[in-house]
C-alpha cells in the first residue's frame, strides 16, 4: 500500500504543476444576429454596430474593404462572398480581443489575408485566401484555431501561407485540415511559438519549405501530407524542437534536399513517417539532435559507427513504450482528450471587464468593515486561496497580512483564537471548468433551465444569478459576516438593500477606504458606456460580473501531465506513469480506484461523498439541529445535508479538483491535512 501511495504522490507532483497562461473571453448569453446587406450596406458598418458576441450574417456579394475587429463577434458568409482588399494593409485584422470567429468568406489581397495581434481564442474556419503580398494568416501575440481553410496563391516575394510567431500563450495555437499550396515562401512558419499543433493539412508545391520551425518554437507535427515544396518538406532550426509522427513527405523533382532538415542546435522526435523521392531523408546539423531508434538508416551512416548507442538507446525506449503504451491506453479508457478541461467562453485577464473586476477583486470597499476584500481569502501567490487550514475574514489581526501568520484579532468579535470561517477556501484557480456546483456543499448549483442559489429554495431557479456558476458565488461572500460582511450594526440589512449598500460605496470616494479610484470611469471602460450614469453602471450585479470574469480569467493548465497526453513522453518521470496507472486503474485491476471520484480531465466527479475527514475549527454548528442545546457552540458541519435535507448526504462534501493539488493546500473541506502525502494516503484508505 505504501509502494502504492508514494507513486501517487509522484504522479499527483508532477501532473499538477502550474504555469499561468492566459486566455480567452466570453458570455454565456448568445448576441443578437446581423445581417449584411440586409441591415447594412457593408461589412465594416455592421462590425461598427454590432455588440459583443453579435454574430453578422453576409449573404453574398463582393465587398471592397479592409475590415478591423476590436471586439468578441462571428462573421459568417452563408453563400460565396469575396472581401477584395486594399495592398497595403490586412483585408481582416483582428486585434486586442478574444473569441471571434470569421467562417465562410473569399479573401483576396492585403498585406496580409487575416492578421491577428495580441488577440486569443481566434477562430478561422473554411475561408479562402489569395493574393496577400506577406502571408495568408499570421498569427502574433496571440493564438488561433485555424482548420479547414485553402490558403493558395500568395504571391508576395515572402509570402507564406500562415506564419505563427511570438506565441506562448493558451490555449495553443492549431493548424488543422488547411490545404495551402502555391504560396511563394512557405506553406507553413513559426517563431517563438509555444506548443503548436500542426496536423492533417495539405502541404503542397509552396516556393520553399514546407514547414519551417524556427527561432525556439516548439510543435507538434502530425499526420500532415507534404509534398512537391520546394526545398525541405520540415526546417528545424535555431534551438526549436518538435515532434514529427506520421506525416507523409513526397518529392517526384528531385533537387538534392533532404526530406527533413534539422540544425542549430533543434532537437526533433520522429516517428513512423513515410518518405518517398528525396535523395536524402534527413540532414542532421550543427549540434542538433535526432531521436528515433532508427536515426543510423535516417542518416544513411554504417551502423557499426553507433551500434551501442542504438542498442542502449532501444532497450530504453522499449521499456518506456510499453508504459507508456499501457498508460495510454488507460487514458484512452477514462475519455482523456488533450489533458485540458474544456470550458466555454473563458476571459481574457487582458478585458477590460475582467480589469475591473481585478480591481474589485482587491479593493477592501466591499467589506463590511473595510477591512476584508475577495483576494484576503482568495490569492494567486498562495495557490489561489490563502494557505491557511481555514481563513481568517473579518476582523484579522493584521487585515493587510495575507497567508500563514494571518490571525483572528483578540478584539474582533467573537475572538476564540482561531478562525473566522470554518471551511477550508476554496482555490480560484480554475474555477471556470466547474460545471455542476461551486462551494463545499454545493449550494450554487446547475439544475434544470439555470442555477439555483441560496436566495432560492432547493431545485428553483435564480433569476438574478447571472450568466454562469461563477458569477452567481460571487454574489455571496459579501454576505457571510465572518468572510466579508462583518459585524456593525449599519450591515444588519435584508440580502438586496446590502448587495445595494456596498455598490453604493463605489459612488462615492469613503475616507476610511484609502481609495482614490474613478470607480465611474473604470465601470465606463469595462461595459464600453463613456456616458454611463452611476445608477446605470455601479450595481451590485455589475460588481459581481466583473469579479466572476476576473476569477475565470486564472486558468492554470499547462501541466506536465498535459504534455504527456499531447505526446510528449518525457513530460512526466516513469515513477509518476507508474502512479498514473494506479490511479486510474480500480482496485481490482491493481490500481489504487482515485479516478473513480477525481475523473476527467478536471479530475473530478462533481459529486458529493462521504470520506469521515475530521472537522476543526468552530464547524457550523449543525449538531443543534438535532439536540435541544440551543446555543451551545457545537463544530458539527453536516454539509450537502444542510442543502438537501436528505441523510444520506450528511458529511457529504464536493469532490475537489486535483489540478495543481500541490499548490491548493490545505487540503480537505476543513483544511484537516497540511500534508498532501497524509492527505493522500488517508483518501486512499477510505
């Protein structure tokens, strides 16, 4: 059991390290339908008018104009229509925004077909583009999804099919189902791009690579057919690295290349591709590195100049596959994509809307005693929540003190020593991915046609909750005196008249509050309303939008566990493969059956259970339910019970994610375990 347990904890290490990479933005409410020429003569008009989310419709025609996009919207053509651009700029840019999607359209001329700048979650699907003088798409500070589109012809002297640079961002930028062909440079270019996924295009006849992967980028190469470039059918060079699987590269002209050419310090993973009419299937330069059991017939040397090295190379790689090969198809099992959690809709920390709930987000304003704000309880530098078994709200000795040391002030009310809160806060990170409920017992839900509060009796819906899950929970903590509201008298108001009192304090600048922001001006920016009134714009539902954008912009993914799935064998260490494996296998194939509650790729099942962790701190009180000591100040924390009523849901709390566990101690819903080890263990056992 013990060997059992340490490979978990290897396996849970690993897999659960955190990068923070930002992401897109959405509503959940669809926008309203546009149509050109219908409601507008052009394109442009219709993007000038058109709110977030809008989706304009171009029936047909051929519209002479250079479009420019600042803001979430589709833009479908229904039939054939032809955007015929001006040379010496984009025929589309797209830039600082998120989640548009351009489907359908003929693009011909420009600088550049499609240009996107510092925009993420960028859709182009099914276009046609020609004749740009640069390239057909290029991709900067930013990412897209590319699938489906015939990008040909473009005759500029560089002009490449897509270029992708300067990319480290998530989601990863994907190249998928293009044909691109006849371009004068390249079919495909990267630069400093980060996993990149290049997969089952059509790359054909282009003036010189077929793919270039330069400048310390790094891809995915899979399942591309390649053929009859000019030069090279892949380039990797200048410290990039990639992996290369099952692509086809075909030359019938002959003109001395090497299918593949890999220098300057790159290192390439190839793996079953077919090469057919090269004179020479790899040239490997300038300290690069190749690896493949087969890199002696690659590189046509004899193979008694490195027999060893492709014996001890083998054996490796034998033993690995087999892990590996059983790992997979473990995952394959438990309905493993790309290892990320799917999610619709997610923020940009970069919009303005989520800017201002970051500013709400830590502004002591909203606390009842001016003395608390969201982020007290709720920090990024400590795994997203406050790295205490259990928060200190109001009334903290040292209200600015955040984390371990943070303490309940003798003065404060009901000062007992310990925390103000009984149960463990939640981490915010990657909040977004919750799709059933959110807190311990589950109390903001999804239930039939919306989501039901506590404003709301058990399987009614709320009809002030707001777009998503998030926002509904981030109309609560403000009312909870021991997280936010406090004790004063002046707070002893009904739940609508406080969520009013508290967007009332941001009409005004408060002294006690040592905040000089232009609450008016920054409402105005973030809902894009420059004449915006203070009763129109400061609301408490507009508060607790901004707030909930702002906690779904933390996304935390790119884990090496991700990378694993993705293809990337060495991303994780054989120990935690082996801790995979009996995590997800059930105790009677030899596993250790975690993956029977922590499922998926968000590592939970959303449910309740019952797993007897012990409560500390001062609970809820609940053992009063069910004794007449009125008053008597018990710890009992009855959890999903307190929601449903229903006994078989006492001590019943949510699964938690194990996505980044190693960062969101303390663990459990009271915070019980400051070890995860323990904590493991004592899960395992139950």
């Amino acid at each position: 059991m013990i060997f059992k347990r340490q490979y978990i904890i290897f396996f849970l290490s690993n897999v659960f390290l955190l990068l923070l990479l930002l992401f897109v933005a959405n509503k959940a409410n669809a926008g309203e339908s546009i149509k050109v020429p219908e409601d507008f003569i052009s394109i442009n008009e219709a993007i000038a008018s058109a709110s977030r989310f809008d989706t304009i419709i171009v029936t047909s025609g051929t519209y002479k104009e250079n479009l420019f996009i600042t803001q979430p919207v589709n833009i479908v053509a229904m039939e054939q229509v032809k955007l015929i651009a001006e040379e010496d700029k984009p025929a589309i840019t797209i830039t600082t925004t998120h989640n548009v999607k351009l489907e359908g359209l003929e693009i011909i001329g420009g600088t550049e077909g499609i240009f996107i700048t510092n925009s993420s979650g960028i859709t182009i699907l099914r276009n046609k583009i020609s004749s740009s003088r640069l390239c057909g798409i290029r991709v900067r500070f930013g990412s897209a999804r590319i699938k489906e589109n015939e990008i040909v012809n473009n005759t500029g002297a560089k002009a490449c099919g897509i270029h992708v640079t300067n990319t480290m961002v998530w989601p990863p930028s994907v190249i998928s189902n293009n044909y691109i062909a006849n371009n004068e440079h390249s079919g495909i270019v990267t630069n400093m791009t980060g996993d990149l996924d290049i997969r089952s295009n059509i790359i054909h006849q282009n003036g010189n690579y077929g793919i270039e992967i330069r400048e310390m980028s790094h891809a995915q190469v899979y399942e591309n057919e390649i053929s009859e470039n000019k030069k090279s059918g892949i380039y990797v060079l200048d410290m990039s690295d990639a992996t290369i699987c099952r692509n086809q590269l075909i030359s019938t002209n002959d003109r001395g290349n090497a299918a593949m050419r890999i220098e300057f310090h790159s290192y390439a993973e190839l793996d079953n591709n077919n090469i057919q009419g090269y004179s020479k299937k790899i040239n490997l330069l300038h300290e690069s590195t190749l690896y493949n059991e087969d890199r002696c017939d690659l590189l046509e040397t004899k193979c008694e100049e490195c027999d060893k090295p492709i014996k001890k190379v083998n054996e490796s790689i034998e033993q690995v596959d087999d892990l590996d090969q059983k790992l997979r198809a473990v995952l394959l099992r438990e309905g493993f994509d790309d290892g990320i959690p799917d999610a619709d809709n997610l923020p940009n920390i970069n919009d303005p809307l989520a800017q201002l709930g970051k500013k709400l987000f830590y502004t002591k304003l909203l606390g009842g005693d001016f003395d608390t704000a969201c982020g007290s309880c709720h920090h990024p530098k400590l795994g997203g929540g406050d790295g205490l078994s259990l928060p200190i709200g109001v009334t903290a000795e040292i209200p600015d003190l955040l984390g371990p040391g943070r303490m309940h002030s003798e003065t404060g009310f009901e000062f007992d020593s310990g925390p103000t809160v009984s149960r463990n806060s939640n981490s915010i990170f990657n909040i977004a991915f919750w799709k059933r409920a959110l807190f311990w017992d589950g109390r903001i839900e999804q239930v039939p046609g919306g989501i039901r509060t506590p404003d709301t009796a058990l399987g009614r819906l709320d009809s002030n909750a707001g777009p998503n899950l998030v926002t509904a929970q981030a109309r609560f903590p403000f009312l909870a005196r021991d997280e936010m509201r406090g004790h004063k008298s002046e707070l002893r108001l009904r739940k609508e008249e406080l969520r009013a009192h508290i967007a009332s304090r941001l009409h005004t600048n408060l002294s006690k509050s040592k905040d000089d922001t232009n609450w008016l001006e920054e409402f105005r920016i973030a809902f894009n309303k420059p004449k915006g009134t203070l009763s129109e714009l400061i609301s408490f539902d507009n508060i607790a939008l901004a707030i909930a954008e702002f906690e779904r912009s933390q996304i935390f993914v790119n884990t090496p566990f991700a990378s694993y799935v993705q293809g990337d064998k060495t991303a994780i260490s054989e120990e935690a493969k082996q801790g995979a494996l009996l995590f997800f296998n059930t105790t009677q194939n030899g596993g250790a059956g975690c993956s029977s509650c922590h499922s998926g790729e968000f590592f939970t099942d959303e449910k309740f259970h019952v797993l007897a962790i012990p409560q500390i701190g001062r609970g809820k009180g609940d053992d009063d339910l069910f004794s007449n000591m009125s008053g008597a100040k018990k710890t009992d924390d009855f959890g999903r019970f307190r929601i449903t009523g229903n006994p078989e849901d006492l001590y019943a709390f949510r699964t938690p994610t194990l996505l980044n566990v190693s960062a969101t101690g303390p663990w459990g819903h009271s915070g019980a375990y400051t070890n995860c080890l323990l904590y493991t263990s004592d899960a395992a056992d139950e």
